[in-house]
C-alpha cells in the first residue's frame, strides 16, 4: 500500500492580527502582509474591498498607476510601466515591471484616497503614514546595504 498523506497544517492565527475582508487578485498577492501590517498598527485605517492589478497595453498611453472607486471601494494597481527605447531608425515601446516599493506607493496613495477623496496636504500625509505603517525598509546607503532603514514615500 501507499504512504498516506498527511494534511498539511497551518498554525493558528494569532488573536492580535486583525480580520482583513480585501479580495486580491493573484499577481499582487504579496500585498496581503503589508494590508495586514498597517491595519495593525493604524486600526482606524479603512480597507478596500477589493484590490486588482492591471498592465497597460502598449497601444495606448499610459496616464496613472492606479484608481480607486470611492462607493465599491475598489482599487485598482498598476504592475508595469512603458519605457520607450529609443533606437539609431526608430523608437520601440517596453513594458517593464514597477519594483515592489512602487506598487506600495501606489497602494498607499489610493488607500488614502478612501478617506480624503481629493488630492492635497491631508491626503498626502496620510498616504505616507500608510506607508511607513507598512514597515517597507530600504537597504542602507552608509553602510553598504548591511543595515536597513525605513524607505522614503514619495508621490511623483
């Protein structure tokens, strides 16, 4: 006869962590423990219900990297940028992935955006305090990349 399988087990959440209720989709499924860490340090902070990624097309201009939809609180994330590479004849468009501390940003910028709907000081600020409640860490410049310190938000 065969081995038996054994079910695998997950240890048992810890009673601090807090219930998110946001469904995300596959590709940005590595977002799910920085939701869970800034809800854990900001209780009041307002979660989307919903979190999508998409890619832009290379036909098309590329205006933002995300949206979010105030009455469905749905947000929706950017995960590639176009470059043009410019050539000796001609000019070809690329698309290439936005680093993880963009998409951060980004999720940061559209999760304030749930609370101040408008673009302005309130908004800014507080998209920054979800960002470092995210706990996101940049690799020290003085001490060639050894230590970590926290990374810096910026909205361009």
């Amino acid at each position: 006869m065969g081995k038996r399988r054994s079910r695998k087990r997950t240890a048992p959440k810890k009673s601090g962590e807090p219930k998110i209720r946001v469904a995300i989709s596959k590709n940005l499924k590595w977002l799910e423990p920085y939701i869970r860490r800034a809800k854990k340090r900001m209780p009041t902070l307002v979660l989307p219900r919903r979190v999508r990624s998409y890619c832009p097309t290379l036909r098309k201009e590329q205006q933002s990297w995300g949206s979010c939809d105030f009455e469905s609180r749905s947000i929706t994330i950017c995960t590639h940028k176009i470059i043009i590479m410019r050539g000796m004849k001609r000019s070809t468009k690329k698309l290439v992935a936005l680093s993880n501390k963009e998409i951060l940003m980004t999720l940061a910028h559209e999760m304030a955006h749930l609370l101040y709907h408008k673009h302005g000081y309130e908004q800014e600020s507080y998209a920054r305090t979800i960002f470092h409640a995210m706990g996101v860490t940049d690799t020290c410049p003085l001490c060639n990349g050894k230590g970590e310190v926290p990374a810096e938000y910026k909205n361009d």
